[in-house]
C-alpha cells in the first residue's frame, strides 16, 4: 500500500483500471470473474488489478486458489464521489459492465469461483 498520490492517479487514470474499480466497488470479485465481465484475457486483467491493489485501493480475501478484490472501505466515499461526478462520461460502458456483472455472480454458484466469504457485500 501506497500514500503516493502519484501511484494513487496512476490507478485511477486508465480507463480498464476504471471499469474494474467500479466493479468492485460494492462486490468482490476474482480475476477470472473481472475477465468474464470486462471480456478481456486474465493475465491483462490481473495487471490492471497490481496497479490499483499497489495504489492501496483494494483489499482481498484469498479463498482456496482465488483471490477477490474489493475497494477498501476507506476509499470508497472518495470513489463514489468521482463516479457521480464523472458518471455522464461513461455511462454506457459501465452499463454494459453492471449487466455483465449481475450475470456472472448470477451463475457464480455453478461455476469455478467459490466465492468470498468475509468480503460479501
């Protein structure tokens, strides 16, 4: 964990890293699942996870072989006032994103990923 706002704006300013704060503002989800959503390769998506996880942004519960990531609680009244700000810009990817989302933890119980236990929502 970082205090650099440097490394904090880096975290914020590309928009993949963007899409996936946004995700995981309210639940936390694993690589594979931001991958299914954001329909992007893994390895690309856990990148972008390093990057906000370094900012300090994230905390995470490892539960068997996966790791789900949530904002921290600390920065989330912080989030969700530059996601009001800012939410005519990009509303329609991030849409398109919450939908992808609702499907995936929709499924979640029949899929590969068990779930976090203490980070639920």
């Amino acid at each position: 964990m970082t205090n650099s706002i440097i490394t904090f704006s880096r975290a914020l300013a590309d928009p993949t890293r963007w899409r996936i704060i946004r995700l995981v503002l309210d639940d936390a989800l694993c690589v594979c699942e931001l991958a299914a959503i954001l329909e992007m390769p893994q390895s690309s998506v856990s990148s972008h996870v390093q990057v906000i996880r370094r900012a300090g942004l994230l905390e995470s519960e490892k539960c068997e072989k996966w790791t789900y990531f949530r904002i921290n609680p600390h920065h989330q009244p912080l989030i969700r006032t530059l996601e009001s700000f800012f939410a005519a810009s990009d509303n329609s990817l991030h849409h398109q994103d919450t939908i992808r989302a609702s499907q995936r933890l929709a499924q979640r119980a029949e899929s590969c990923c068990p779930g976090p236990k203490s980070l639920l929502s």
